[in-house]
C-alpha cells in the first residue's frame, strides 16, 4: 500500500515510521524542502510541497492507496487555520475524486468543543466551537463529512493535546511557572501521547468506517491540579498560586474516546497524561507530598 502523508511532522513522522516498519511505501509532504529531505532517513519519500496552493496537485503521485492528512496550522490568526484545515484539505480531496483510494483520514482536533461547565464529550456529542479558528476546524469537519457523503472513504481522528517525546509541554509550563494552583484548577485536561494517537490512526487506517468520527485522547482525563500536584512532587519544585479570578474563556471538558478503543480493540499505552509524563520525569523521593 502507498501512503501520503500530508503535514509529515512531529506526530506523522511516527505514523510513518510505523507504516514503513510493516512493509508500506510512504510519502511524506512537507512545506518547507530541507524538512522534506530530512524524512529519507526514515525510509520515507519526501515531496516539498504548499497544499494550500491548488496548483499542487499537478506533484501529487497519483498511484496512493491512502491519504493521511495532518498538516497543521503555522500559526493562531484565522487565516493560517483555513489554510491549513480548509485549502489544503480541499487539495487533497481534489485528488482523492481522481483515483479510488482505500482510505482517507483526516486528523482534526477535539478544539471543535469548546465546552467551559466541565461536561462529558465523545465521539457523537455535537460540536460547540468557541471562537473563530474552532469554527474553521469543524468546517473542515464538515468537508470531510460531505466528501464520505460523495463515496471517498473518509474518517475523522480528532486529536487531544498530543504530548510525548520531543513534544513535554506540560513540564515546560510547569518548570516556567505557568501551571498554577488557585482558582479555576479544577479544569479538565484532555491530552493523547503520540504513541497512542499514532496507533488510534493506523487503526483508522486500517479498520475505520467511512463516514466515521474517532478520538484519540487519554483514557482518564485529569484535573489541572492533579497534574500539578503529580509534576510538582516529580519535579521536586513548590507549585505556583494564584488567587486572581481566572480566565473564563478557555473550554472546560472532559473528552472520552471510549467508543473509538472498543470498535479497534485498543488498549491505550498511556491512560492517563500523568502516566504518559512519568517516563520522561526523574524518579525521586519526598519527605512531603503536594496535596492537590
């Protein structure tokens, strides 16, 4: 089988690693050409190139059995959001209408709920984007919904905040003191290591219904006071405390990809972001313990 991977980063250089690990043929896109080149290593054919820029597809192969697409946005404004989520995708599509492929897998983005009363969301709760860029990824959603509609065999994997070698973000915050007790700690953190979002892809790949919406998040979401209570007796440092009312505008949810695991049968690696962190983190002993 040949795949293209579309935005062959972080997170899809891993899938791909897999991919060419079991015998597959991977191209692996990327925008800029010296980070193109740099995929060779990993057995992986490299193509330079702009997906937002419809002229490309002249450079696609046109022998793909599969299309991965992972390409993210350069920045925050709206606009490098719509390029990423909107026109690339458009692209991509484009030459899925011109050669049967098995499969199409878009990796979206749980930031399609912007929920802030710490409900549950899953697989078929609706989406409630929050602000502009949420709304362009569940319109990228939605072109991948109407594209399954048209007999491309898309899936939809939205991706909690990925973490993992490289990518310990949760651990900078903390060290730099932008993890804080106080008020509104008790927000939930949705995260997914790279192993398990990489497997949740492949099985989505290989296993996934056209048509279909799957997540690949932690199996036990936590509050933002469990973790800083987990990081800060890990890390050995007294955690920051605020007591200034908090920022009401970021999203307050609880995700779950429980349907996801049973369909595939997957038992993720690393259920909870605090079992997922404490392989990169020391082991050390403390006379006393943060209470969260």
């Amino acid at each position: 089988m040949h795949v293209l991977i579309a935005g062959c980063g972080w997170l899809g250089s891993a899938v791909a690693k897999r991919l060419v690990e079991r015998g597959e043929r991977v191209t692996g896109v990327r925008s800029e050409p010296g980070r193109a080149e740099a995929l060779r290593a990993l057995g992986v054919e490299p193509l330079a190139l702009d997906l937002a820029d419809p002229a490309s597809i002249s450079r696609i192969p046109l022998d793909v059995d599969a299309i991965i697409a992972m390409q993210s946005a350069q920045g925050e404004a709206e606009t490098f959001y719509r390029r990423a989520y909107i026109e690339a995708n458009n692209t991509l599509l484009e030459v899925a209408r011109r050669q049967p492929l098995r499969a199409f897998i878009y990796t979206g983005s749980t930031g399609v709920f912007g929920q802030r009363d710490g409900s549950d969301v899953d697989e078929h709760t609706p989406p409630a984007p929050a602000n502009p860029n949420g709304q362009v990824l569940l319109e990228a959603e939605q072109l991948i919904l109407n594209a399954a509609k048209e007999g491309i065999p898309a899936r939809i994997v939205r991706l909690s905040g990925l973490y993992g070698p490289g990518r310990n973000w949760v651990v900078e915050r903390m060290r730099r003191g932008f993890m804080t007790l106080g008020p509104g700690d008790d927000v939930w953190m949705n995260s997914c290591h790279q192993d398990d979002a990489a497997l949740t892809i492949l099985a989505s790949l290989d296993q996934g219904r056209d048509g279909a919406i799957y997540h690949a998040t932690d199996a036990v979401p936590m509050r933002r006071r469990e973790v800083i209570a987990f990081l800060a007796n890990r890390l050995g440092i007294a955690p920051s405390r605020v007591d200034a009312k908090p920022d009401s505008s970021g999203p307050n949810r609880r995700i779950w990809g429980d349907r996801t695991r049973t369909e595939f049968g997957l038992q993720p690696r690393w259920p909870s972001l605090c079992e997922g962190l404490a392989l990169a983190l020391p082991v050390r002993e403390f006379s006393q313990k943060v209470q969260p």
